[in-house]
C-alpha cells in the first residue's frame, strides 16, 4: 500500500493550552518528512472531521494520525473506512492530563528550566516530550502498519452441532433452529431429555420463586422433535471434530464404537519407571503406539459431516458416593444420594430401599464429615436447592412426615432465597446448619443420626428412615475430553487449573466461550445451573455460535477481539520448527505436521498475538502488530543524552496491556492523577505477545528500564486470553537471566499486574519503578 | 476426641402439632426465622451466653415443646419487640415468645384440664356461666334475689360472709394449684439443666436464697427495671406499671378491708375522703389508665412490624381486668347515685369480673406472675441475669 500520511493534532481539551503545538507541528516535516500536518481546535467536531476528510479526498491522505484523545473514545468519529490506516496518539488522557502543566523552575533544574525557554511560554519542558515521543511512535506506527485482509475460508458451513439432548441441548438447537440455522443434535443416550426427564418436580422458573412446578421438558423435546431445522441423532456421540470454526470436520459414530477417525489421545506418561524423564522420540513412539489405528489429526474423514460452530451441552454426571462409607453409604441401604432420591420420588411415593416402607422421615445431609466445613466435591447452589426440593416430596407424600436438612452451606442465589424462604415456612421441614458426625442404623433399617455443631445448641440425635446425601454434579469433561478435538494440543480443554474439570474459559468474562474458539459450552458441564439458568445459558450459547459462523463467514475475530480483520501470518521459510507458537498458543490454533511445522488455523485464533511473543525466530507478525512495528516505535522514542542534559532524565518504557492496563491508565488521566514524565506507554494486546527482542531494543536504545503491565493472575485472573501476563512472567525469568549475562541489571525489566479497577494504583506503580530504575542508575549503553 | 464423646446427645423428635398449636396461638411467624440471630443481638435484655430468641426461635420451628417449656429465657423476655422490629424475615419473635409462654402456662398448668380450658377460645363463655351460677345460686338459697331497699350499701345483697366463704378457700385452692404449677416450672428447669450437666447442686439456705435471689427479683419487678431497657416499645412500660401499681393499690385496699372487717368490726362503705377510699379509687384510676393504653397500643397499627401481634389469650385478659376496672368503677358510682336497680347488678358483674380474674390466674396470660416471677428467681439463682 502507498501511504500518504496526515497529521491532525487536536489542541482542544486543554492540549493547546499545555503544549507548544507550534513545535510539535513541525515534527512530522522535520523528523518523518510528513508534508500535512494540521491542527484543529475541536477534531471530532464535525469541522476537524471534515477538515481529515477533505485532505482524505483532496491530497489522497489514507494514513491518519489522528493526536488528541485515547484511542478508547471517538473510535467510530475517526473511521474513514476500511482503506484507510488510522493512527490514534493519546495526548489528552496519557499526557496532558496527567502530567505537570507549570514550567519547570528555574532553582528545581536549571537546565531543564533553561531548555524551556526555547518552547512556548508556560510550557513544561517534560510534557513536551512526552507528547513529541508519542507522536514518533504514532507516525512510526502507521508506517509499519499494512491494511489487513480477512481470512476468507474457501467455503463456509453455517451449521450448528448441538452435543447433549438435555434441557441446555435442547434449548440451545431450538434457539439456534429458530434463529434460521440448521442444526444437528447428538445424544449419547438412545432417548432425549437427560436429567430434565427423571425428575418428579422442579424447582421454579418464574415468579414468586416459590413453589415446585411441573416438569418442562416434554414441551422441549417436543418442540425439537417437530422442528423443520434440527435433525437428532440419538446413541449418537462424537468421535472427533477436526478443522476450523465454519469449516469443522465431524465425524460421529455409536458409543463405544472403534473406528479410524477416533480422536488421537495425548501421552500423559513424562518419564519412565526409572523416573528419567522421557525424550521426544519415546514419547512419540507412545504416541503411535497410544493412537494405532487412529488417522491423524490432520487426515480429515472424508465422510465427515460439516459444520460451523459445536455447542457443548453434555451436562453432568453423578459424583461416585461409594467414597462416603462413612456417612453410611454402600453400608446402609437407606442411606442414597440425591440422584437416587429423585429416581425414587419420579416412581411414586418415596420408600425405603430396604424395605419399601414409607419413609416418613428422611433427612438430606449437605456436606461429607469432614474435617473442615465443605460441601460434597460439586456440590453447589443447585443441590442445595435440590435438598430444598426433595425434601418438599417428603411433605408432599405425607402430611405427618418430617423433612431436615443438614448444611454447613445453604446456597439459593438471587430470587431463589423466595424458594428457600417458601420450603423452609413448610412445618414439617426442619433446617439447620450442622455436621453429621455420625449415622448407624437400627434393628429396623431405619437411621440414627448425630449432628453435632448445629443451631440447637447441642448435639442432637435424630431418628429417620432414610438418609440422602447431597452429593454434586461433575460435568462430564472432567474426566473424558467429549469434544475430542482432533486438535495437537489434545482432543479435550487443557487443564489451567483453574476450572476443575468444567467447559470454561474465563472465571468471569466470557461465559460460554471454551478454550476453543468455535466450542460454546452451555448448562451443566460449564458451570452446575439450575433448570431456568441452563435455558438461559443454551440461549447464549446458541448466540455465541451464531455470531462465530457469521463472524468465520466474513473472516473476522470472533472474540474477544470482535471484528479484527487480522491473523497471524507466518514467514514459514525462517521457521524452525521449535513448535513454541503450537504449544504456547492458548487457544490450540496451531497444528504442526510431522516434521513440526506450524499450520495455522486462523478460524480457531483470538488474535492475542502469543505466538508472537513466543516466536524466537520472530516470524510471526499481523498486518497492524508487528515484532518491527513494536520495536520501530521502541526506538522512535528521543533518549536525551549528554550532551543536553547532565544528569540525563531517565527513559522508561511501559509495555501495557490493552485491555486491563490501558483503560486504567486513562482514568489515572481522567482523575487528573500525577506520575513521572519519564516513562512512555507502548499498548500491546497482551502481554503474552511481547516478544523478548523488544527488551533488548530498548535496552540497546539506550531507554533505562522496561515495565510490562498485565493483567491479573491466579485464581480470579482477569486475563482475555487464558493467561497471558502469567506467560509473559515466566518468559521474563528467563530475560532476567539474559541481563546478568550482560552485567546489566534484572531489576531494569519487571512486570506489575493491574486490573482495570487499579486506575488509583497506576501513579504509585509507576513511580516507584521510576524510583527503582533511577538507583540502579543510568542504562550504561545509552549512547552507544 | 474424648471431649467429643463427653458431649451429650439429646434426641429430637419435631412435634408437627405442637407448631400448628403454637401457630395458632399468636406464633403464626415463627417459621419464617432463618436463624440469623439479629433478634438476639436487638433484644435488651438477652444475656450475653446463650441469648434468646434465636434459639428459641429453632426450637420453635423444629416442634421442641420440652426444651420450650423448660426454658427460662421466654420468661425473661418483656417482649419489647426490639426483635421483630429488627427481623429482616418478619418472623415477629417477640409474637412467637408470647406464644410459646402462652404454650408454657397451660403446659405447667395444675390441674391440666383448667389449663386448656382457659387456653381455648370456645370454653370462654363456660368460664363465666359457671361461677355466675354459683353465685345466684348463693343468693338464691340465702335469699337475697332482689334489690336491697333502702340506700345503697352492697353487704345487703351479698353480705361479706357469704363473699368470703366463697372467695377465701377457692383462693386458697387456686394458691395451691398455682404453686404446684410454679413448682412444676421450677423442677422442669432443674431437670433441663442436670440433663445439660449445668444443675447447681448446691441450695443455700431458705433465709439466703430469699434475700439472694427472690428479694432482687421483687424488687427488679417493682422498679420495672428490665420493661424500662426496651426500645422500641416505651409506651407499653408506662402502661404496664399502671395497670401493675393499680393491681398493688387494690390489694392493699383488700387487705386492709379484710382485717377491718374482721379485727375491728368496720363495715364499708368507707368514706370518701379516708385514706383507704382515696387510695382505691386513685388505684381504679390509674389501672384504668393503664389498661386503656395496653388495648390502644395493641389495637395500633397492626403492620407496624414492632407492634406487638395479640392473641385470644391476651386479649381476654384485658377485656377481663377492664371488666374489673370499668364495673368497680361503676358499682361505686352507681352506689353513691343511690340508683339500687342499677348499682346492685352491676356489684354482682364487678364480683363475677374479680373472681374469675383470680379464680383463673395460673392458667391466663396473668399468671406470668408467677411464671415470669420464677424464672426470674431461677435467672438470678444460676447466675444467668
């Protein structure tokens, strides 16, 4: 692409007042040979608007450096269309709000205050700078930026496979049908509903929240069964899905059926019985030996079936209770879970299972005795609402029976508390939170039970017929993959050990969206939901795989960076095959062949820019984020010397994270929050991206330290992508490294987390790295 | 774990009926408690271990009548209503506590039937008719069915004699049902707390236990020092100590009545002005008062969440003492206007008033007298208040 660029500094929002706008004006000419450079007092006025457009048209201008505001507002005011480049330099919220607008003076620092005499009156000398370097690495920017091109699949399949007929399934293949998709449904099982249809009752959908009601899942599969869009195939499962989101190869076959496109499995054995630790070629020949017979990944069965985009809704399984003999279970026949309670209560009136008797009273323990006070391993608001529920059929079947329930938790979110309250006003049920510390059973199969720690105020015995134990509902991708992706990474979600075994990939952000893009998890196997929250959970889902067709169908990001038009691309010829970018990438976009070349699949990546970061060789690059482009602007940036200044002002660079830190730094701005002027931001997608030749730039540009600010990590970890600053730590342990070879200081690079709520934190932040780096002392190759 | 095992284990078993009971006699809220305990921590006067309501409010909701009827802490409560003010669930537990002393009297009750009969709504007219034929029968037999000629002295239809032959042993029937109810109250807390293994085994002396533990209750009663710490019911302290202070004044005037009439042969009516007659009718006065504020304050707002909810068991004994009140205040009246076919009548409801007042004591509302009273010597005994 020909560039010609414009430059368009706004000098409204007190940028004019605090800057010496004349000067930066001529930069552009002096420095970068850029011929336009206008200013205007209101840009995203319809005047400065106008002004752009009219050199857009008039001097054929198609890369706009636009400086005024964050590049997070006016985005839709500063878009002059696809062909154009546009460049935004934050003036506004990353300079002149944040930053001294008085001169310096004169007794503070001489020569500073003696430089300042040549700006603009009433300009500060650093300020200036700041706002002079940003504009470089803007213009600099838009000259390494190329115009992206969509990844446009050859063809395009717009259909939807829904995995699981339960009620999530089934609502997300009535959603997505309804919406005008085609959808195909696979059950497992050789009927549809799931756990949905062996229930006697449920717990409320709707207002008041209060009493049970009947069933619903008859209306679903009816609704299923008669629509023109949704083909089910019941003892259906899949043996593997290979491809891309819009281009998905899906092979299905009967469970526990062997066949050729049966997903390959991953090697999980690391070392040897001797404890060494395996070498590649033993691993890959467990490899072979674990997959004989099985295609690989990258043979696509010819008579797949394609689809678009994968709804996961497999739901959940029971958990084993055989492990709680200790609260009687396996030992006493009257003492069942909650699952076997339902089954009981769907036949009828609820009896004993030693002796069909009437159990009269029946009491639901919430949690195993242990040593501390938790729950069942997946126990959740759900089966405490269950306890809540089943213990209203004890009441149902007979007006003299007696219900307790026994909780160190009783969970009922939101207006399920209407719920709690209508069960818990019922005379014959009995709530307390306690401890079972013991059950025995009597001559006549019925059950003494101890609980100690409880609301009474001391311990108390009480006698029931039948004990029911709370225990939870694991998601079926806890120990089996289902999706049996015939992807490198492995056919299942890796373990990041932050989900137990559940299909999700952010604790709070992006719910349906799984580690793998094109697979959106619904209902239970994600998160353990009632009825009413897995039909709102299969909604969304259905929407998210909507909007990932659509999304494929036009070669743009699907999420988290809706709309980017740019991918990877790969120089292949300078590729080693060290495999980094395939095992690194979060999301398993990558696939290498045999010999380990990478083969991207740009459908399945969320642009992050890890493979990037990864890259040794640095050949992996987008059209508007590059390893040049980041390291170009690195060095645009005018380290003072000498020979101006003595002692010389430090020089820091910020690699920020888009979407945590950047936003915080604004609103350091927008609350007018101070911090040194020595420092420069660079945004970049994600930590996981910074590539460690950009530390080296800077150091060797003589710049004096590197901060790196990303977003959180562990467990409430904020990070878009999966874990990109926890990534990006680890690969700085090994620049750390690197330094001390160099005799130069580890403490000149570091990486701070920052939520996108710590906007008050970024001057202490900022500061004290400053502080830091200014001990250590000036960068000893400064001026090299 | 040889403390665990020390620990005893009590087996509850809920008593469904005893929850539909306590419901309907004014603890129809008592499961709505979710066990938060902000009512023990609103309550001012809950001791600082083990407070009420919370734990009455479970033991409630489980059906634990035993653990209920053997439990003090009801007692100790003056139900102020600081706690079903503050109850985020509207469980009312100053309602439920009433509700679970109104369950304690008739439990403690001696002999049992009196006890239900005075608990049940449909026996109140059965409660009335038969004293009331007991009395004419009286006047009929003694022959003193008509209106007294002359002027107005009320010993001409009923001479004092026969007042007292029948007043007199029936109090002293009631005095002895009443204590044999006090003492099964009292032995039920001891075996509540041995069975905890809190008993105190040690019973000081008559004299000392007096003068340690019944005198400050005595005098914590005629202070009214625990109806003052409420909060958010003031008015029902003031109200109280009219009605209580009239109660003591128009004893005394008996009393002294009493020994007139017997020692030194005076016969009322006395005089107007005489101390006796001053001190009556300021009494009448001021439980007059008391009582009309008691039923104003219970007939407001009955959604003021604070406001005391009212049951058969209190409302009848207002409307009784305001019979007593209102009818003495009458007979007097009427008495002194010398209008004979009015103020004889009206004499024999004020008789009929007064004696089923006393005659039912240990099993109404009032006999918190001596229920509240002893768990109050019990409080100070185990060191609980």
């Amino acid at each position: 692409m020909d560039k010609k660029y414009g430059v368009y500094i706004c000098t409204g929002c007190g940028i004019g007042d605090a800057l010496d706008i004349e000067r930066l004006s001529k930069l552009p000419q002096k420095e970068y040979n850029v011929e336009i450079c206008k200013t205007h007092g209101f840009c995203c006025g319809p005047e400065g608007v106008d002004l752009i457009k009219k050199d857009i048209e008039g001097e054929g201008v198609n890369a706009i450096i636009v400086a005024g505001c964050s590049p997070r507002v006016n985005q839709d005011v500063f878009d002059f269309g696809s062909d154009k480049i546009v460049e935004r330099v934050n003036l506004r919220e990353q300079v002149v709000w944040c930053h001294d607008l008085a001169p310096v003076e004169a007794g503070e620092d001489a020569e500073a205050s003696e430089a300042e005499s040549a700006l603009k009156e009433g300009v500060n000398l650093h300020t200036q700078f700041i706002a002079e370097d940003y504009l470089r690495m803007g213009i600099v920017k838009a000259q390494k930026s190329e115009l992206p091109e969509p990844y446009l699949l050859e063809t395009v399949s717009k259909k939807i496979l829904v995995m699981g007929g339960g009620i999530s399934g089934l609502t997300a293949a009535i959603e997505a049908a309804n919406t005008g998709y085609e959808v195909t449904l696979v059950e497992k099982e050789s009927s549809l509903g799931g756990y949905a249809a062996k229930l006697r009752k449920q717990i409320p959908m709707s207002n008041p929240f209060t009493d049970l009601q009947a069933p619903i899942i008859q209306e679903k599969i009816k609704a299923v069964e008669s629509h023109p869009k949704i083909e089910i195939k019941t003892n259906t499962v899949v043996a593997r899905i290979a491809g891309e989101p819009g281009d998905f190869t899906v092979t299905l076959k009967a469970p526990g059926e062997t066949i050729e496109f049966d997903v390959p499995q991953l090697v999980t054995q690391t070392h040897d019985e001797e404890g060494k630790e395996l070498t590649k070629e033993q691993t890959d020949e467990l490899y072979n030996e674990l997959n004989k017979g099985r295609a690989d990944i990258l043979t696509f069965d010819p008579n797949g079936e394609k689809f678009g985009a994968v709804i996961l809704a497999t739901g959940w399984k029971p958990y084993d209770a055989s492990e709680f003999e200790n609260l009687g279970f396996g030992k006493y026949q009257n003492v069942i879970t909650n699952v076997m309670m339902e089954e009981l209560a769907a036949n009828g009136r609820i009896t004993r299972p030693s002796d069909g008797k009437e159990a009269k009273s029946v009491v639901f323990i919430q949690n195993p005795n242990g040593d501390d006070d938790s729950d069942f391993p997946f126990a959740s608001s759900v089966t405490s609402l269950v306890a809540l529920k089943q213990a209203k059929y004890v009441r149902e079947d007979s007006s003299d029976a007696k219900a307790y329930v026994i909780y160190q938790h009783m969970r009922t979110p939101g207006l399920y508390e209407n719920f709690y309250k209508s069960m818990q006003q019922d005379d014959g049920i009995f709530l307390t939170k306690g401890k079972v510390s013991s059950i025995t059973e009597e001559g006549d199969g019925s059950l003494a039970v101890e609980v100690d720690d409880n609301l009474l105020g001391e311990k108390i015995r009480i006698n029931v017929d039948m004990a029911v134990l709370a225990t939870g509902m694991v998601p079926t991708t806890k120990d089996d993959a289902i999706v049996n992706l015939a992807y490198r990474q492995g056919p299942g979600f890796r373990d990041i050990g932050q989900f137990d075994g559940y299909a999700d990939s952010n604790f709070i952000c992006f719910p349906y969206e799984t580690q793998r893009t094109g697979i959106y998890a619904a209902g239970c196997v994600r998160q353990t939901l009632t009825m009413a929250d897995c039909v709102e959970d299969a909604t969304g889902a259905a929407l998210k795989a909507i909007q990932c067709v659509e999304s494929v169908n036009r070669g743009v990001a699907v999420h988290p960076r809706s709309g980017d038009l740019t991918y990877p691309d790969f120089f292949f010829q300078r590729c080693t095959q060290c495999k980094r970018c395939t095992e690194e990438c979060p999301f398993g976009a990558l696939d290498d062949d045999e010999k380990g070349t990478p083969k991207p699949n740009p459908a399945r990546c969320r642009r992050c820019g890890t493979c990037m970061g990864a890259c040794p060789e640095r050949i992996i690059n987008f059209a508007d984020y590059s390893i040049d482009m980041i390291g170009s602007m690195i060095k645009a940036i005018e380290g003072p010397t000498e020979d101006d200044y003595d002692p010389v002002p430090l020089r820091v660079i910020v690699l920020v994270g888009e979407n945590d830190a950047y936003p915080a730094i604004d609103m350091a701005g927008m609350n007018r929050l101070k911090y040194s002027p020595y420092v420069r931001f660079i945004p970049v997608r994600c930590l996981g991206s910074v590539n460690t030749v950009w530390i080296k730039d800077a150091l060797s540009s003589g710049l004096d330290g590197i901060l790196l600010l990303g977003c959180q990590f562990g467990d409430d970890y904020q990070c878009h992508f999966v874990k990109g600053s926890e990534l990006c730590d680890r690969r700085m342990e090994n620049v750390a490294e690197t330094l001390k070879s160099l005799a130069l200081e580890p403490e000149r690079v570091e990486l701070k987390q920052v939520s996108i709520t710590d906007y008050d934190k970024i001057p202490e932040i900022i500061n004290k790295f400053v502080e830091a780096i200014d001990e250590v002392g000036p960068n000893p190759f400064k001026g090299f | 774990m040889a403390a665990e095992s020390a620990k005893t284990v009590t087996t509850v078993e809920p008593d469904l009926d005893f929850i539909k009971a306590l419901k309907k006699s004014g603890g129809d809220t008592l499961k709505k408690c979710m066990q938060c305990a902000n009512c023990s921590v609103a309550c001012p006067l809950a001791p600082d271990s083990k407070p009420f309501p919370r734990k009455e409010m479970i033991w409630a909701g489980w059906g634990l009548k035993d653990k209920l009827a053997a439990n003090p802490d009801v007692w100790l409560c003056h139900q102020c209503n600081d706690c079903s003010l503050y109850c985020p669930r509207g469980a009312k537990p100053g309602d439920v506590l009433a509700a679970i002393r109104n369950m304690a009297i008739r439990e403690n009750a001696f002999p049992k039937f009196l006890g239900n009969i005075v608990a049940e709504k449909k026996y109140l007219p059965l409660l009335f008719i038969v004293p009331a034929v007991l009395f004419f029968l009286i006047l009929s037999v003694t022959g003193h069915l008509n209106i007294p000629a002359g002027e107005v002295v009320f010993s001409k239809l009923l001479p004092v004699m026969y007042v007292d032959t029948v007043f007199v042993p029936t109090a002293f029937l009631m005095a002895f049902f009443a204590f044999k109810g006090v003492m099964n109250f009292w032995k039920s807390l001891v075996d509540a707390d041995a069975k905890q293994g809190t008993k105190r085994y040690l019973t000081p002396p008559l004299p000392h236990f007096v003068k340690m533990y019944i005198l400050p209750v005595v005098s914590d009663i005629l202070t009214h020092v625990r109806f003052k710490k409420c909060g958010s019911n003031r008015d029902r302290y003031t109200a109280h100590l009219g009605i209580f202070y009239g109660f003591v004044g128009l004893f005394i005037v008996t009393n002294v009545v009493m020994v007139g009439h017997y020692i030194f042969h005076i016969d009322t009516p006395f005089s107007m002005v005489g101390p006796v007659k001053l001190l009556a009718n300021f009494s009448a006065i001021i439980l007059f008062i008391g009582t009309t504020l008691v039923i104003r304050n219970r007939m407001a707002d009955a959604d003021d969440p604070g406001a005391s909810g009212s049951s058969y068991s209190d409302w009848s004994l207002l409307w009784v003492i305001y019979a007593v009140t209102i009818t003495g205040i009458l007979s007097q009246v009427l008495r002194l206007s010398g209008i004979a076919v009015l103020a004889y009548p009206m004499y024999f409801a004020h008789l009929l008033c007064v004696f089923c007042l006393f005659i039912y004591l240990p099993y109404s509302k009032l006999a918190h007298l001596l229920y509240r009273t002893t768990a109050m010597v019990y409080a100070k005994y185990t060191g609980r208040d």
